[in-house]
C-alpha cells in the first residue's frame, strides 16, 4: 500500500485548541504534590506503630521515608537505593489479611510469607506483630528473606 500526497490539519487555526471559559467561571488549579521524603525520625512520630527497620539491606542505603494516611489507615513506605536499583518496604497497622493470588509461601523464621513475582520484581509479604510488611526489588529470594529475617 503507498499513500502520495497525504494533509494533516490543514485549515484549521490555533485557536481551535485553546480553551476559552464562560463568564463566571472559577478555574481552580489541582494541588500536585509528591510525598516528600523524611527522615525515620520523622516517619516514627507521624504513625501510630513502630517501624520495624532491617539491620540488613543487602547492599541498600535508607534514601528516605514517605507516610501515608487515608481515614484511619496509615502505612510508611521505606525507600532504598542501590545505584540505580530501588527497594522499597512499606509497613502498615495491621487491619485485615489478604492473601497474594499465585504466591509461594516462604519462611521467614518463626513467621511465614507470601512471595510472588510481579514483571522482572518481586513482593515479599509477612506480618509481624500488628503490622503487614511488603518488600519490593529486584534481589534474589534469599535476599527478600534476609531482609525480612532482619527486621526489627
């Protein structure tokens, strides 16, 4: 198939494209606003349980933390970079246990996990105490269970 002489938009202006509101209109602009990173410090005072923290992170360093609150939920989301790898462990109070579809169960010490893997990532999650625990990256599964094993 061969296409000759094909137009585009021909004949229509500009002005077409902008937006022109009625008299009385009230443009109100959204708020767009990242979650900034803070310190653990500050993570620990802004939720009501305590941030379990691995003693070790496979290489990670900790790049900051984001809190999360929705109604009575609230949940704290750890960040760690490695290079360009990201690991992320978010930590919400316990409410209401769902389990992953399609995910191996897995050790972790005394308690048991759920692990599945998610594209070229995986999840890890297991409770501890009152509070759900995910893990995210791209480690190997002896890793993801290191990790959590160390969490304190």
């Amino acid at each position: 198939m061969e296409h000759i002489n094909i137009s585009f938009n021909t004949g229509i202006s500009d002005g077409e494209f902008e937006f022109s509101p009625t008299a009385g209109v009230k443009i109100i602009e959204p708020e767009t606003k990242l979650p900034n990173n803070v310190s653990m410090e500050d993570a620990q005072s802004d939720v009501n349980f305590t941030i379990l923290n691995p003693s070790y992170t496979a290489g990670y360093e900790f790049n900051g933390a984001t809190v999360s609150k929705s109604g009575d939920m609230e949940s704290v989301s750890l960040v760690y970079t490695k290079g360009k790898k990201r690991m992320a462990i978010t930590q919400t109070a316990l409410q209401e246990k769902h389990l992953l579809q399609g995910a191996e169960n897995v050790s972790i010490g005394e308690a048991e996990g759920e692990l599945v893997y998610i594209l070229n990532k995986k999840l890890l999650r297991f409770d501890s105490n009152d509070t759900e625990i995910m893990i995210t990256g791209a480690m190997t599964k002896e890793e993801f269970i290191k990790i959590a094993e160390s969490m304190n």
